[in-house]
C-alpha cells in the first residue's frame, strides 16, 4: 500500500468512526425523547460522575478528579502528581491565557516561540520540552499557536512526569490538560463586563439554559482587548465563541455537541534587546525596556482556531459503561516578527555581544533576516473510545478502562520574509541603522512575502490501553497501565532562491519515521486512615524521532535522525496525599525523579551519520500543595517544586572514547557536551500561592504570589549566565453588591516589579520579554 492510499484509508476509518458516533447520537435521539415523555413511567439513571465516597462537598478550589476516563481514582489515591486549577482560582485571580494559568504551577516555564519568533506556547516542564504536551479535553492540541484566553475552560490539569501512558508519545516532563466547558443539567447566565489600565476593555458571558428535563444548551463568547501593560506598542486583540448542546442528561445515554472558535490579532511581544555575557547582564546598557524593537507597522500574530466535538457516554448498568469523543480541528497561524539580530553598538563604542570596539555608537544595525513570516495551517481528525467496568474478583475490585484512538494531522507551512521586493530579493538600503535608546519602529520599506520554505507533514497515530485500579482491600490499592501505539510520520520541503533572473525551486526527499511505542506506568496506594494515602509509582515515555506534526526528522547527511530509535525518559515518584479538616483542605508532598536515559546527540563518527541515544539527563526534585479551605471563609491554593537538574551525558559514547577526534574534541571542550550544566529553562525553587478571605459583609480580599528561582537559557559552557530569579505579587478585592451582582478589582504585579521572562540567550545576539507592569481591571460579574 502506497503512501497516499495509506492516508485515504487512514481517512476513511476517522470518518467511518465520526459517522458511528453521529449515527448513535441520532438513534439515541428518539429514544431519550420517550424516557422523557414517559416520566414517572421509568425510573431516571443519570450518569455517574467519580466522587468521594463519605465525604463533604469539597471547596471550590480543591478539586477531587480529573476529567480524563483514563484515571481510575480519586485525585487522593492516583499515585502521580496532578495539580488541577479549578475555574474558581482562575477567575478570582482573572487569568486570561494559559501562560497566567500555569504561573500557579511553579516549575513550569515558557520560553521564546517556536523558532524565537514568539508566536506559540513554548513550555519547559520539570526540566524538559512540554511544548508538544498540550490537549484539550485529554486529545493533544497539536496547533502551534499560543492559548491567550480561558473564556471556555473549566479547569486546567497539569499530570507531572513521564506520561506517555496516558497521553502518547513525548510527555518526558508531563502533560497539561484544558478542560473545556459544556452544556449540563443546569440553568444558569453569568456575564462579566471588565475595563481597566492600558486600555484594557472584556466582555464574555457564559448561559447554560436547560431546554427540557434531558436536554441543555450552553454558549460561551468573548470579546477582549488590551495594551501589554509597561510596552509601547504591543497590544492584544480576540474574539470567540463556544457553543455546546447535551442530549440525555438524565438518560443512561447522553450526546454531546460543541464547536469552538476564536480569532487572536495582535502585535506580538518579542521583547528587548538582553545579553548575559561580560559587556551587559540583562537588558543591553541604554535600551528602554517599554520600546518596541521591530516594526509595528508590520509585525503581526494572527491566529484562527476552529474545532468540532461529538461526545457519546452510554450506561449499560452500573458496572459497565462506554464513551466515545470524535473531534475535528483547524488551527491557521500567521506571524511575522522582527528579529533583534544584527549589529548592537552601545554607546561606549562596544559591540554588546563580541566586546569589540564597533564604529556606530548608539545604533542598532539590524541584518536582513527581519520580517521573518510563517504562515502554517494544523488540521486533526481524532476518535477515542473508552469503556469502563466495575468487576470484583475474589473479594478483589479492579476499575477498568479499555480504549482505542485514532488520529489523523495535518501540518503546512510556507515559511519566508515580508521585507522583500517584489521579486524576492532584499532591498538592503531600507535596513537602516536604529537609536538603542529611542528606536524608529516604523518600516518604510517594500512589504512582499517572498517564501524561502514550503513544509508539508503528517502525522499518523493509532493506539490501544489499558489502566487498571485494584482494590486489595480498604487500605491497599495498586494502579497502573499500559499503552501501545503506532506512530507513523512523514515530512517534505520545497525550498525557493530569489535572485534578479528568477527563483529557483528545490524540493528536498521525503524524511519518514515510523514507529512501533510500547509505554507503562505501576503505582501502589496504601491508606493508613480513609483520609490518605502514601504511594510510590514509575513510569516510562517514549519519544519518536517526529512526535508532533509540525516537528520532522533529518533524513541525510550529519545528524540523520530518521532511522533512530525513540528516545526514552523514566518517572519515579514517592508520595504522600491527606485531606484534613472534613476533607475541606488538602495536602500532597512528593519526591521524585524525572530520567532521560537516552536521547539524541550528534554521532561524530565519520562512518556514522545517524545521531546516537547516548545522551543522559536527570531531574531530582520536591513537590509540595496545599488546596482548600483553611477556616470558613479562608480559602488557599498553594504550591512549590523543587528542581535538581542535571546533564549526565551530552557527547556520544564514540567521543569519549575516541577524545582526539577533532569532531570530539570540540564537543568534548564544551564540558563533554554540558555535562555536570543545569537543563535549560529549569528554576532550582519555585513557589506559587493564591489564598482568599470573605468578610462578613460581603467583601472577598484575595493575595497571590509567584516566585521563579534563577534560570539558565543557555547551558553551554561559553553562555553559563543565570536569569535572575524574581517575585510577583498580585492581590483582588470583590464586593457582592447584591446576590447577582458582583464587583471584582484585580492588581496584577503589585509592587510593579522589573522582570524578564522567555530569554534567548545566544552568542551573537539575545533578547528577552519584559514582565508585564503593573495593571489593574475593575469586572462586573452579573449571574441570574
């Protein structure tokens, strides 16, 4: 079977099991319809939700599960640190975007976009890339564009450590899961309307209107803009919508239906010119930390996302039951930035990264490579299907889940510059030099996009699990799974050369990695008291040489990486987790670690092109939380991570046995390849606390705080400069004026710290992204 049959059939199959979905939905229709119209005629089964049995409701803010079918247990008996931020501390704290959202999970860090330009979510998790790890509803979110607003999201799911298991290949240093919202059994509008500082405007409602006993609708939008808080120029703006309908709400079948949209537009924060070397540490000498280096005039980020789900649960009793999620998505990204390369001359008449004397004193010389535009389009179709059992043997309980998915992704991208003439080639004049301290940000050049690249990818994946929780008895559990999938990619480019006489088109060979993945995880659960648990788990993942659709492998020459085995990292975890005070307060510690025991490193053997697994790393760390209601009225929700990392090996096993190879000796000069060096990105200490208290006369007064040890971006031996660790605070004072109306005031960077954030630290040039300033928004939430 050829490549192209390969995909139709591939194709065939998603749409087959799509159609299956709607045709049950349809079926089920009139079926439901009747059980309502029957009324006292059949008694009404509604579908089970997991809880804990004996309990009090739990606060708002310390939730007891995840949204996931793949976890068997309660949060207190899932042997693996899961920190879930419930849509109560997000709203209270008013997060707009993911990157807000997860500073509540310290250890997690974002870095400069994908290819420096700013225009994704580039996430460091424990240590290692998460930057492929995101899913929406337990399916991965393979877009690389950046998640800038939570008007639809429920709560956010971060599963730390090794996690292929559960979420499929990569998943070295966790997952993080975006539980969106949909219709329930319930009838409720909550609307918001919000102004504030640097032209800060919001307005998003949420109604969930229930049509008949079996049926409800809800729909979510947003309209939002705002100027980046202490940036001149930067500024954000967005739209969308998200409709859901639920079919058999109190059935023992129920559908469900929602589509998701929203459109970003925005100048896109790249940040300023930052070096760590012996001329500056930090922000360059001379350079206003609120100018915009590129050009505003042309810089854009602009985003579209679509997506379409079909959800169907089934209750065949009370021990066995089956869901099926089906989804289609579309993510179109379009971005040009201004690269901050080029010739940097401070004022003392020194290049600021080399150290040389340079004969432009005060002036910026920017090279050509400005204007850099992707212009990339994701598409997936996706199907799941779980079924769940309860089934006692011998006085044994196992919860079993059993599931199968598919999917299907799509990736083009026409990379290439903006700043061109008409037939593609530089107009070298109209880079002309700019004032460090007051830079023109205005281009006034010729705008033609001259595309250098033509990416084409896919990505197949199909895989089977299965996770089981058994109940030895009420003090002893054991917890575990297995996965198997296979993950099948392929990637092309077509390259163009402009020149006066014409383009030249290039069309490389087809790179391909196929890949059969074999992933595990075991834990056992021991509960001293009904109220905790004491675990130790392991795990495993397993990374392809292309595990996302916008990533390829190297097919030729030096550093092949087509024919190489995944790579594999381990997760060993002990833990502890307590609910005190009436199950109102939870609290988890952990110590684990995180084990890179072989990736990809440059072979340099003559005779061998293909990179080799020979690399080694290691993450050792501590994990601490605390959520829930201290006293009445006193709510909290706080962590801290503490993160030891380390590289263990970063040459191949050739070069440390053959050190006078001159390809080795290089690579053996750099600290045999950063050994001993922190990972990149990775903060020794990091702390996180929101906590709430509600007067009795109807105020609320809130405090939160951030902090972020000092990090390396760079772990080369020439670049070991840190990022100097900081503190954030934000606080929040809400008044109910009546049961409905609620007026909300939120201070974001209290005490208006000067900070740096997603730094690219390289030899020639660097830049950072300045931490927003302080800002204020006044909301008025109105529920009825």
């Amino acid at each position: 079977m050829d490549e192209n049959t390969h995909s139709q059939v591939m194709r065939g199959r998603m749409a087959l099991m799509a159609a299956l979905s709607v045709g049950v939905a349809a079926s089920t229709a009139p079926v439901m319809a009747q059980q309502a119209a029957a009324g006292s005629d059949k008694k009404t089964v509604i579908l089970p939700t997991l809880g804990v049995e004996g309990q009090a409701v739990a606060p708002a803010n310390k939730p007891e599960t995840v949204a996931s079918p793949k976890y068997t247990a309660p949060l207190r008996e899932t042997p693996q640190t899961i920190t879930v931020i419930p849509s109560t501390v997000i709203k209270e704290q008013n997060l707009l975007n993911l990157r807000e959202i997860l500073s509540n999970v310290p250890g997690i860090t974002f870095a400069a976009g994908e290819g420096g330009v700013g225009a994704s979510d580039s996430i460091t998790m424990r240590g290692y890339s998460a930057t492929s790890d995101i899913a929406v509803d337990g399916v991965r979110d393979s877009g690389a564009y950046v998640r800038s607003d939570s008007f639809n999201l429920e709560q956010v799911e971060v599963t730390n450590g090794a996690n292929s298991v559960y979420s499929g290949s990569g998943s070295v240093g966790g997952t993080i899961n975006l539980v969106s919202k949909i219709a329930k059994d319930d009838s409720f509008t909550q609307a918001s309307a919000g102004i504030g500082t640097d032209h800060y405007y919001r307005a998003t409602v949420d109604a969930n209107q229930k049509l008949d006993d079996n049926t409800a609708l809800r729909i979510n939008g947003m309209w939002h803009r705002n100027d980046v808080p202490g940036r001149d120029v930067e500024e954000f703006k967005r739209w969308g919508f998200a409709p859901s309908l639920t079919l058999g709400l109190r059935s023992d079948t129920q559908v469900s239906f929602s589509y998701f949209h929203q459109e970003d537009n925005n100048i896109p924060q790249y940040g300023v010119p930052y070096a760590l070397n012996a001329v500056s540490n930090g922000i360059l000498p001379g350079a206003d930390r609120e100018a915009y280096y590129g050009y505003r005039n042309v810089d854009t980020q602009e985003s579209t996302v679509n997506s379409g789900t079909v959800k169907i649960d089934h209750r065949f009793n009370d021990t066995l039951s089956v869901s099926n999620l089906s989804r289609w998505q579309k993510v179109d990204a379009f971005v040009t930035t201004s690269y901050l390369q080029g010739t940097w001359c401070l004022s003392s008449g020194i290049n600021a990264y080399t150290g040389a004397a340079c004969t432009t004193p005060g002036l910026y010389t920017p090279n050509t490579n400005r204007g850099i535009t992707r212009d990339a389009t994701t598409t997936m179709l996706y199907n799941q299907t779980d079924l769940k059992a309860k089934v006692v043997t011998g006085g044994i309980t196992h919860d079993l889940v059993l599931g199968a998915s598919i999917s299907s992704e799509n990736f083009d991208q026409e990379s290439g510059n903006r700043l061109r003439n008409a037939n593609g080639t530089v107009p070298t004049a109209s880079f002309t030099p700019i004032t460090i301290a007051n830079p023109e940000n205005v281009w006034n050049g010729p705008v033609n996009f001259a595309v250098g690249t033509d990416a084409d990818s896919e990505l197949e994946n199909q895989a089977l699990y299965l996770f089981d929780r058994v109940q030895l008895n009420d003090q002893f559990e054991l917890n575990g799974g297995v996965r198997w999938e296979h993950n099948k990619g392929s990637y092309q480019t077509t390259s163009f050369t402009y020149a006066t006489s014409g383009v030249t088109t290039t069309a490389a060979p087809v790179a391909r990695n196929e890949e059969n993945l074999f992933s595990w995880r075991a834990g056992a659960v021991f509960k001293p008291l009904p109220h905790g648990s004491v675990y130790i788990a392991v795990g495993n993942s397993k990374t392809p040489s292309q595990s996302a659709v916008n990533g390829a492998c190297t097919a030729t020459g030096a550093g092949a990486t087509c024919n190489v085995d995944p790579e594999t990292a381990k997760n060993y975890e002990i833990g502890t987790k307590w609910d005190l005070l009436d199950a109102r307060l939870a609290l988890t510690a952990a110590l684990f670690r995180n084990e890179r025991t072989n990736y990809k490193v440059t072979s340099n053997d003559p005779a061998v092109p293909d990179q080799q697994l020979d690399g080694k790393s290691r993450v050792d760390g501590v994990a601490l939380g605390v959520a829930g209601m201290v006293s009445e009225g006193w709510n909290v929700f706080a962590n801290y991570t503490y993160l030891d990392s380390e590289v263990l090996q970063g040459v191949s096993d050739f070069c440390l046995a053959n050190p006078t190879v001159a390809a080795c000796a290089t690579a053996l000069a750099a600290n045999n390849g950063r050994k001993g060096a922190p990972l990149t990105s990775t903060p020794k200490h990091a702390f996180s606390l929101w906590t709430t208290y509600d007067l009795p006369t109807g105020v609320q007064l809130g405090y939160g705080a951030t902090y972020q040890g000092k990090i390396y971006p760079s772990n080369s031996t020439t670049l070991m400069n840190a990022v100097p660790g900081y503190w954030v605070h934000r606080a929040s004072a809400s008044y109910f004026v009546t049961d409905q109306v609620e007026l909300r005031l939120n201070v974001n960077n209290l005490f208006d710290k000067t900070y740096y954030t997603r730094v690219r630290n390289v030899a020639a040039s660097g830049w950072a992204t300045p931490g927003e300033a302080r800002n204020a928004m006044l909301t008025v939430n109105y529920s009825f």
